[in-house]
C-alpha cells in the first residue's frame, strides 16, 4: 500500500516509521489485541531503509549497558525475543559470539568493569587470556580478554520484511511513501497528515528514528534532546582476508562515549565489515559527505547542545574524520586488535547514520528515552543495541499504551 492514493481513514494505532522499532511495536500491539486496527507509516519506499537497513547486523548480548537502565532491560529480553521471531519467521540467525580485547595492561581495568556489567546483567561471559583468545581468534593481539558465547549475527533487514508480513497478514496496514508531515489533536482523536493523505488515530507512536524529534514536535512537544546524525563508515576484508576474523571482535570501548570504537563484524551474509567511525553526517540521511541539507546542518550548529559536545570532544572529533579521510589512519585503528592488517585487506564498505540524542547540556545521551504527549507515546532515543532490543521496546511501548487509558496524564 503506497500513499500516492489519496488515503484516509480512522484506527485505533497509527505508528510513524517502519524501522525496526515501529514494526516490532506493531508485532507486539498485534499480538497482544489482534482487533487493533493499526497502521504503520513510512516515509521510504519500503521498511527498513535507514538505520536497520544500514547495521552491523549483530545480536548484542547486553554486556555494556548500566545495569537496570531500559538498554540492559530490554537487551536482555529483546534478544531472546528476537532469537524467537527468528526462529518462527525462518529469518537466519548465528549465535557465533564475540571478544572485547584488551591491547594494553592500561585497558585491564576497564575490561574489569565490562566484566562486572556483563555479570551484573546476567550475561554469559568467561574471562579469557592470550592463549584462548589466539585459539578462538588467531590474528588478533590481546593480552586478555571477554569472550561472550551468547552474542549472535541476524540481518536486521530481512527482519523487518518479516515483521512487515506479520503486521499484513495480522490485519494491519503499512503504508510506504507516505512522510507525516502534520499532526493535530481535535476531538480527542490525533489527525495524520502525510502529502495528500490524511488519517485519523485514537494514538500514535512516534518511532521515526532520524526524525523523532521532529515528530514529536509536530505532535505539540518539545522534546528533551536533539536528534544528531552520526554517520559510521565500513571498509569490507576483501575475500582473501577473511581469515584474519572468524567471528566478532571488540576493542574495550571509551566509557565517555557511547559509540563501541571500530570493530570486526562478520556478516550473516557472509564477508567481514571493519569499522565504524563516527562522524557528524551533513543530513539526517548523510550516508555520505557529499549529502548535505542545509536544514539538517543549520539546526545542528545552531544546536547550543551539538556546540558544547563539540568543543568538549573536538580532538577525538577530529580524529574520526582523518580516519575517515584518510584509510591509512583507518588502518591503523584497526592494527590495534588485528596488526597483521594492512590496507589491502580493505575495500570500502557501506555505511550507516545513527539517530543519537544529544541534551541541551552537550550530553549523548545513553539510554532509551521514551516520551509522551497527549494520545502519542515518542520513542525519542534507540540507538545501538534498539535492533537487537525493538521486541522488548515494543512491548515496553504497549505497555505504557495500555496504562493510560486516560491521557490526562500525558499532559
Ligand atoms: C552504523 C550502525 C550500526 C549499528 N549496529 C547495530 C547492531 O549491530 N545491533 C543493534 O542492535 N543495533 C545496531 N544499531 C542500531 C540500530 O540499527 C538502531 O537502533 C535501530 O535500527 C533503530 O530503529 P528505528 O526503527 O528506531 O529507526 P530507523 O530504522 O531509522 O527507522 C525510522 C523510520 O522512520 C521513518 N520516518 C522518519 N521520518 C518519518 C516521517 N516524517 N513519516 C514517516 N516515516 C518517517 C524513516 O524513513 C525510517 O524508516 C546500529 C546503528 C547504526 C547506524
């Protein structure tokens, strides 16, 4: 169904975007009252066009995320959710698992606290050194290491497919083309307006991605933080490199930044990505330098918010834009896990934008942040790992549907 009808209509749900946080609360309202009439909108011409269509494709384990925080929570749940969605819907899973390497007595103690995350998260995990991370990784330097057995490979594309079918066939509608450009609130009930369409729902969910700021704007709010896009960019080991990684391998991340640092991350498709870096994408949908909207980029500078986290990571700022400039400097990051690589090994790769929250005091933001206004429900902030934990959004969201009837206390 494309939007290039002129369409109307009246539901009990209208979810905006059809990312992998959109379908998956769509699955989960469906399945729980298969007599909601539910819509999903979406702006592309199919689901899954922008960050779960441009991912690592990994099935994160939880190990990292503050414990009790809604990452750890619905990490945790998701996966196994995912992992049963999966399995039902014949989309290719690979429960290959991961190590988070330590290069340097200086990142012992930080492998320590990720250790003490993991445990605190109820994750499998098993404290390696050298010998078994050469066994189970042969190219990798390391002097220790975590070796989580749990993490696992998916594509999160093929996904959403599924999970589009499962909204279809569960009476559910998905529109394509169709960009919600209007929101207004008359008569207790929201009317969503898209191009030519327009549709009138008892609530909405607002799981926009790039946009959900925006949206949620449109919807009379003002949101908590502001929408940054961070572009990570790939190079490809070309097929004769593929042995230098078997599965899935980590550098200990920087605790002051939420970004995992660049990594090894074999494909369920087959082929290894290397990467990503991080660096400000020009638009919403930067996936290259070239792509610059001067709306996109006017609001990002004038963002007191963007200034301050500029100014206070401007050196590391810098260094992920040489490396994205420059693939010897790329090289040379990934050296630090795998020193045998060289820049042959490397092809360019895809690459992909990240919707990250940045607080008006310069702050990215870590957790999930789900927000409301009247008759709508945003989920404001789902980076990494939101693919791996959409099911458990999902249901955390038609919770939060279900415990307000009455949306006065939305406002
Ligand atoms: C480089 C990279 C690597 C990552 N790796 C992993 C990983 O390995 N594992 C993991 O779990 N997570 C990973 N993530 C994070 C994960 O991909 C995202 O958290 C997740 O895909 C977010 O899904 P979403 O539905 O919120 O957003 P999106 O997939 O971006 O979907 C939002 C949708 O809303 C639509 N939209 C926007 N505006 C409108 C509008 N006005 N009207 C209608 N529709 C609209 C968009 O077209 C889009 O389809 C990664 C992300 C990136 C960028």
């Amino acid at each position: 169904m494309v939007a290039s009808e002129r369409i109307s209509g009246e539901y009990d749900l209208a979810i905006v975007g059809g990312g992998i946080v959109g379908l998956a609360t769509a699955v989960r309202m469906l399945a729980r009252d298969d007599r909601t009439r539910l819509v999903v909108l979406e702006a592309e011409a199919d689901v899954g066009r922008h960050q779960s269509g441009h991912n690592s494709g990994v099935l994160h384990s939880g190990v990292y995320y503050r414990p009790g925080s809604l990452k750890a929570t619905t990490c945790r749940t998701g996966k196994a959710m995912m992992e049963a969605f999966c399995a039902e819907h014949g989309v290719p899973t690979d429960i290959c698992g991961k190590v988070v390497v330590a290069t340097s007595a200086g990142e012992l103690e930080a492998l320590d606290r990720i250790e003490g995350r993991a445990v605190a998260n109820g994750v499998e995990c098993e404290r390696i050194d050298s010998d078994r991370l050469r066994a189970l990784e042969p190219a990798v330097a390391g002097i220790a290491a975590l070796h989580v057995p749990v993490t696992g490979i998916v594509d999160y594309r093929q996904v959403c497919f599924a999970m589009r079918a499962v909204i279809e066939r569960a009476g559910g509608r998905v529109i394509t083309r169709a960009r919600v450009d209007r929101i207004q609130l008359a008569n207790d009930e929201l009317r969503i307006g898209f191009g030519h369409g327009e549709l009138r729902a008892a609530r909405m969910v607002n799981c926009a991605g790039l946009h959900s700021d925006r949206i949620l704007r449109l919807a009379g709010g003002s949101p908590s933080a502001k929408i940054i896009p961070f572009r990570g960019e790939y190079y490809d080991l070309v097929p004769s490199s593929h042995s230098l990684c078997r599965n899935l391998i980590y550098p200990v991340p920087d605790p002051a930044f939420p970004f995992l640092g660049v990594h090894f991350t074999r494909m369920i498709g087959g082929g290894v990505e290397c990467g990503p870096n991080a660096v400000l994408a020009l638009a919403r949908e930067g996936y290259r330098w070239r792509d610059l909207s001067p709306r996109d980029l006017a609001e990002t500078l004038a963002f007191g918010g963007f200034r301050k986290l500029a100014w206070r990571h401007w050196r590391m700022g810098w260094g992920e834009v040489w490396r994205s400039a420059s693939k010897a400097a790329f090289v040379t990051a990934l050296q630090r896990l795998i020193p045998a690589i060289r820049a042959s090994d490397l092809q360019p790769g895809r690459s992909g934008v990240r919707a990250q929250a940045v607080s008006p005091a310069g702050d990215l933001i870590d957790d999930f942040v789900i927000d409301r206004t009247p008759h709508a429900i945003h989920v404001l902030n789902a980076p990494s790992p939101a693919a791996t934990a959409s099911l458990a959004i999902g249901e955390h969201v038609v919770d939060q549907l279900g415990q307000c009837q009455d949306d006065t206390d939305y406002d």
